[in-house]
C-alpha cells in the first residue's frame, strides 16, 4: 500500500472496494463448489451433506486415468509451448528495436480478437482430410494422401493447445528478460564469456522468474482445456475438463465439484511454490518502478 493511501482514507477506501468485490467474486464461488463437493448424489439430483463419497469416485475410478492423461497432455503441451515462447521473448527483448517489438507483441495478441471457440473451429477446418493443410501437402507432392492423422488426434489437440496460449506465455517470458540489467550481460562478455555462456549463466537463471510465471499460466490453461479436445481429438477424448462437463451434463454436480477442487488446489499449490521460489518484485521489477 502507498504512503497516500495510507494517509489518504478516500484513496484506502477506493482501493479496498474492487479489492474486496474481486476477493468476493472469486472466492464466494469457489467456497460454493467445495461446499457442493461433499454433498450426495440421489437418484434424482443430489442433497446437503457431510460426505467424502464424490471423493472416492474420482480417485477410485476411470476419472482417476483421465487426471493422470490430463497432467501429461497439459505437461507436454506447456513444454512445447515453452519451446517456441522462450525464443520469440528473447528476440524480441534482445534483437528487435522497440517499435518492432511493440508490433509482433501486437500480432501475438490479435488472433485473441477472434471468440475462441471460432478459432478452435477454425483449426479444425484446416486440419481436416479437405482443409487447406492437406490440399497444400497434396500439391506439394509432399503426400498422396490426405493425412487423416492430423484431425481427432494427439496432434491437433497439441497444435490447438499452442495457437490458444502459446502467445500468452511470450508475454511473462519477454518482460523478465527485458528488466535484466544489460550492464550483467556486456560484464560477462567482458570477462571472457561468450553468447552461450553468458545466456546460460547470466540470462537464463534471471529470466526463470517469468518463464516459471509463463509454465503456471500455460499449464493451467491446458490442465483445464475444454473446447480443444471435443473440436479437435473428437467426442472420445477425453481430458479433465471433459470429464467435468459430462459430469454437470448428468447433474452428477458433487463429482463435478470434487474433481474442479482437486484441480484448483493443485493449481494454488503451484502459485504458492512460485510466491515461496521466486521474489514479485523480480518479475514486475520495471512494472512497480522498483
């Protein structure tokens, strides 16, 4: 808190009012779903009660695989992405002039103008046996087939996974690397070091603040993934968001709730490790003017 708003009660009190709504709209529905997570399912819908019953449907059944598939999917998923977000961050915090940076940060952003749903489907549409993927492999010679593959599979749920929050993770990854003292970097060239090695002792451990930042924000993206797996792995694939939805679809609402618990304190635990690993201040140094 400022020392103005310290001292200055109108400006305490219009910062603890959004405050306090955001804390309200985020933590009243979450205490809802915990609270439902312990109720039990009747024949017809589902009544108050004290029990770990939906708890042990979860962790005694398929669903327990589909957590197990969900964390390998969204892991691999975040690597890849990580794979491609870590370069486009470092060249444009380390290559490009400023304007030209601000443009490419830019055109990262505008696919986003787009409803996502849209451009799940759209994807679809250029994967499929007639889309515009395979008709450009076919003319290149490349394949005499269309390639059935690249629809309702591994691949188009992992490319539909990139193109969603791929673009995200460069953000994180690009502001941890430009708050990095340049005067680290031309000191290390100036005691002998050349660009590897200066990238991987001084640049890399700097910048593990925004790329810990960019793994939490693209994993729970995919861990939670919805949309990408029913478009593009088709009705049978199923992930943990699938399960979910199918649960509300059968007004199983305690299953639903047990399984969205486990997924958030999950993901809470891994934003409490990166508060405890990494300093704030370090990721939004230039941000907080500090």
């Amino acid at each position: 808190m400022t020392p103005t708003a310290r001292r200055d009660p109108l400006a305490l009190l219009a910062l603890c009012i959004p405050l306090l709504g955001c804390a309200l709209l985020v933590l009243v529905p979450l205490a809802v779903m915990v609270t439902v997570s312990f109720w039990e399912r009747r024949l017809i819908g589902f009544e108050p009660a004290l029990s770990l019953e939906a708890y042990r449907d979860f962790f005694s059944g398929v669903r327990l695989q589909v957590l197990f598939r969900s964390l390998g999917v969204a892991g691999l998923a975040t690597a890849l992405m990580l794979a491609l977000a870590y370069p486009v961050a470092f060249v444009c915090a380390y290559r490009l002039p400023p304007r030209l940076t601000r443009l490419v940060l830019f055109l990262l952003a505008v696919p986003f103008l787009v409803n996502y749903i849209i451009r799940t489907f759209s994807w679809a549409g250029l994967l499929a046996r007639n889309g515009a993927v395979n008709r450009l492999l076919q003319a290149g010679g490349l394949v005499e087939q269309p390639l059935d593959w690249l629809l309702f599979s591994d691949f188009a749920v992992y490319m539909g996974m990139l193109a969603a929050y791929m673009p995200f993770m460069v953000y994180p990854i690009w502001l941890s690397l430009s708050t990095i003292d340049r005067r680290l970097v031309e000191a290390s060239w100036t005691l002998g070091e050349g660009p590897l090695a200066t990238f991987l002792r001084v640049v890399l451990p700097l910048s593990l603040p925004g790329v810990a930042a960019a793994l939490i924000f693209g994993f729970v993206s995919a861990f939670g993934e919805v949309a990408v797996p029913v478009i593009l792995g088709g009705v049978g694939y199923q992930l943990l968001g699938n399960t979910i939805t199918s649960s509300l679809d059968v007004l199983n609402y305690p299953l639903a709730a047990a399984m969205s618990t486990v997924a958030v304190l999950g993901m809470v635990g891994l934003l409490v490790l990166w508060l405890r690993l990494f300093d704030l201040r370090l990721f939004l140094g230039r941000v907080m003017g500090r």
